[in-house]
C-alpha cells in the first residue's frame, strides 16, 4: 500500500515521519468494522457534494446506498452546507518551498505523480469572502486523536493551501462537522491566524527532514527514529515499527515465561 504524506495522514506523519519510509501493509486491509465506516463516510460525502454542487436533492438522496439514505436524509443541509463556497477542492502543497498548486475538483483523491516534498489533499468544503475563509471538513465518525481544532493538522494543510492561494486571505476559521449516525450534526470550530499557519507550515518542513533522515538511517542498515502515540493507530507501518517489534517481542518473550513455569 502506499503510504505516503496526504492530509488525511498528516497528524501522524507530523508525530512520526518515519512511519512514511517504514515498510507499509501490501494490501489495503481493513478490519470489517472500519472498512464499513469508510464506505459510509465516503457515502455521505459524496451526498453532500452532490446536493452542495446543485444535483437535485431527491436524485443525490436516491443515489445513497439504502442502509445509510435515512441519515443521509436526517442531514440538515442549510446548517451543514451554508450558502456558495467550493466543494472537493483537490490541492499539491509544496513543502519545501511553501507554494501550492490547486489540482481540480472531485478528483477522488486521484493526485497523479508527486515528489517526496509534495503532499496532496482535497478540502471537503470551504469559502472565501473579502480577507475571510471558512473551511469544513466532514467527519460521519467518532474518534477524533486531535482535540484542538486550531491546530488540527488536516484542516490546517487546507487553510495553508487555501491562505496561499488566495493571497488575500488574512482571518481564518477551522469548523469540523460531525455527523452522527442519526444524521443530527455538531459543528466545533477555531479561529486561526496566517501566524499559526506559518508555525505550521514550519512542522510540514520538519516532518519533511524527518522522511530524509528516516531514510538515510534505513539505507545504512539502522532503526530510524520513531515516536509513538494516539496516531499509532491505522498506521500501515505497525508491523514494520522498531518500537512496536520491540514490544511484541517482549510480549512474545513473557508468554513464553510463563507457559514454561
Ligand atoms: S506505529 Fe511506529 S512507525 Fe507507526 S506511527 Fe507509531 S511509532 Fe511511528
């Protein structure tokens, strides 16, 4: 599988670097339970891009798998789709030298070829208005690793890509819609500042430098260095992990102990 910087990934590639240079999971393997949460997320945002571009309502709603049509039509679309904006902006952030390119829309996270300094991603929904953006991303799911939306890392990657892009944009504010399985929505939201964003774009730069590292110390036969955490959690290079090896070893070893007593 490849497991490469994205902003989906980015709060723990930002903690961990080097679990983009460890070896990853062949497969796209899911347990049952997260793959089912997978579908639906990607069910419903794509009812809520359809109905955001102008796609009649009842046809979006129709075109819902059946199992999840009624929280779909639970969705209070004037409170989680506020009036104009972009929806499914794809964008290439270049983190070494701080430029953006926008990629298009609706791309399905089909980026094509990028470099190692490139890190891709697609803003559920965002807004600009005069020195003001508004940027959302949906969440039909419960585990949330990072609690300060301020500094989220997926929705700062959009409002950096977004504050390049749109040069004039000075004010910022961060919204995470999570939508419960009823379809009954809870907006949380942070103002953030163009001076966060440049701490932030300073992070990408390290996680950056970190890769590099990572990869030199593979190269010459060493373990590179790791930091565990919330985000070890999905990350396709577990098995791979010097800390996490460590640790079944151990496991493995202790078991071992005891059934020999
Ligand atoms: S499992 Fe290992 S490589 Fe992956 S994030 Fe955790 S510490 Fe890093």
């Amino acid at each position: 599988m490849p497991n490469k910087p994205s902003s989906s990934n980015l709060y723990r590639g930002i903690k961990c670097p080097a679990s983009y240079e460890l070896k990853s999971r062949e497969t796209e393997w899911r347990p049952p339970q997260v793959q089912a949460a997978a579908n639906k997320g990607t069910a419903i945002h794509r009812f809520l891009e359809e109905v955001g571009i102008g796609v009649p309502y009842v046809t979006a709603l129709e075109r819902v798998k059946e199992e999840w049509r009624g929280l779909a039509s639970n969705i209070n679309i004037p409170r989680v789709i506020p009036f104009g904006g972009r929806h499914e902006v794809a964008w290439k952030y270049n983190v070494q030298h701080r430029t953006v390119e926008e990629l298009g829309v609706s791309k399905n996270r089909d980026y094509g070829d990028l470099t190692m300094t490139e890190v891709p991603g697609t803003v559920d929904w965002y807004k600009v208005e005069n020195d003001h953006a508004l940027i959302r991303d949906y969440k039909t799911g419960t585990f949330n690793p990072e609690p300060d939306i301020k500094v989220h890392a997926q929705l700062s990657f959009f409002s950096s890509a977004i504050q390049i892009h749109h040069g004039q944009v000075k004010k910022l504010r961060h919204e995470l819609v999570w939508i419960d399985k009823k379809g009954k929505e809870t907006i949380e939201g942070a103002d953030v500042s163009v001076k966060m964003l440049n701490v932030y774009r300073d992070k990408l730069y390290s996680m950056h430098m970190g890769r590099i590292s990572a990869r030199k110390s593979l190269k010459n036969g060493n373990s590179p260095k790791v930091t565990e955490g919330s985000w070890c959690r999905y990350c396709p290079a577990f098995k791979a992990c010097p800390i996490k090896t460590k640790k079944r070893e151990e496991k493995a070893r202790r078991k071992a102990e005891r059934d020999n007593e």
